[in-house]
C-alpha cells in the first residue's frame, strides 16, 4: 500500500457495497464530461488501493486511489 491505511480501503470498499456514498455536484458534471458511468466507478472504488490522505480537506477527510 502506497501512502493509506488498509483500514480506509476497507472502508471505502463497504460504502461504495452499501450504496452509502454521494458525488458532489462537481464530481458528477466531471463523471458525465468524461463518459464515465456509476457502475464504472463503483467497479474502480472495489479494487482501488490508496495513493494519499487528505486528512485536512476542508470538506472532510478524504483520500486519493488509484
């Protein structure tokens, strides 16, 4: 594992199973530009690993994956 924790992979792999997750309204509009679908990223988000923690980010905590 890069720079995270297997502890927030773990997490990130249970809210995206659970459905507990939400894009921002940019998120979205850069999902749609780019012809990306849900399934897609859901797909990604399973089997992601962690490059970087953002734990300061103004909009909460957060992470970089790859």
């Amino acid at each position: 594992m890069m720079g995270g924790k297997i502890s927030d992979i773990v997490k990130i792999r249970n809210l995206v199973v659970q459905g507990k997750y939400e894009f921002s309204i940019h998120a979205e509009r850069e999902r749609e530009l780019d012809m990306i679908t849900v399934w897609e990223l859901e797909d990604a988000l399973r089997d992601c690993e962690s490059i970087e923690n953002y734990l300061d980010d103004p909009r909460g905590e957060s992470c970089l994956v790859l």
